[in-house]
C-alpha cells in the first residue's frame, strides 16, 4: 500500500499537524500577536495546493492566520469545562452528554451576544 493511502499516515501527520498547530499559536500569541486557526482550507484542498504549490500527494489539513490584531482582542470563547470531556478510567455518555448540553446553551447565549455585537459594529461603521 503506498503511504499516502493509508489511513494510519494519515492519522499521524494530522496528530503531529494538531501538536504544531498549537504551538505556533502559543509562540504567536506570546509575540502579542493574534492567530485564527483556518479548518476551512479543506474546503477546496486541492486548489489550495496547486496554488501553494505543494508537492504531489500532499494536501492541506489546516491554515493558520497570524498578524497584528487591529483594535481591542475579541474576547476569548468560552471553552468546553473539563468535565466536558475529561474522564477517569471509563468513559461515561451520560456525564458527557450532561455536560455538553450545558457548553451548549453557554455557547447559545455566547454567540446571541456576539452576533448582536457584530450587528452594532456594523451600524455604527467599527473596522471600516
Ligand atoms: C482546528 C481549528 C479550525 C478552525 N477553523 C476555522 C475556520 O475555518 N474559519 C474561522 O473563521 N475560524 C476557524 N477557527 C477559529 C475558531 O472559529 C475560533 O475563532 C477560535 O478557536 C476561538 O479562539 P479563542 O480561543 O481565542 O476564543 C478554527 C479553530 C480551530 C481550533
């Protein structure tokens, strides 16, 4: 089987991209820089990698944005609580399922709040 058909070179280049990803927005962000992650680039991966011009058999799993932030930093999203997804020995659907729901009505009221804020920013002519 040649390796760029395999599911398990897969896996890890996409661990290994997940653990550089990370770290580049650590350091950036340490710099005062700001950074948005971009899943998006495999929307049209292989566009991207012909205008990239990557080599044959490779594709794009995720972009990362890094720059100079413009104005005030967003607030930072609320994250899913540990008990979200942190489990001791076994898992537990329950407990899971439990605190899920709870992330998800947080990030309900997160991003009422947030698309009102976007909505007055754009009546009142911030960014442009
Ligand atoms: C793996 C990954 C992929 C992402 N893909 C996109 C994307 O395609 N487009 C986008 O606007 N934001 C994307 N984001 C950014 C998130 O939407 C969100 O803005 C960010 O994770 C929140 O940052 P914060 O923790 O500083 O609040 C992605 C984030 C991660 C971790």
């Amino acid at each position: 089987m040649k390796i760029q058909e395999s599911v398990e070179s897969i896996l890890v280049g996409s661990v290994d991209i997940g653990i550089a990803l990370g770290t580049a927005i650590v350091v950036a962000e340490s710099m005062g820089l700001g950074t948005v992650p971009i899943g998006a680039v495999r929307n049209a991966p292989t566009e991207l990698a012909e205008v990239l011009e990557l080599p044959q058999n490779t594709f794009p799993i995720v972009g990362l944005c890094i720059g100079y932030i413009k104005g005030d930093k967003n607030p930072v999203k609320p994250k899913i609580p540990l008990d979200g997804y942190m489990l001791y020995d076994k898992y537990d659907s329950v407990t899971i399922e439990k605190n899920i729901h709870k992330y998800d009505k947080i990030m309900e009221k997160y991003f009422a709040n947030r698309t009102e804020l976007v909505a007055t920013e754009k009546k009142i002519g911030v960014g442009q």
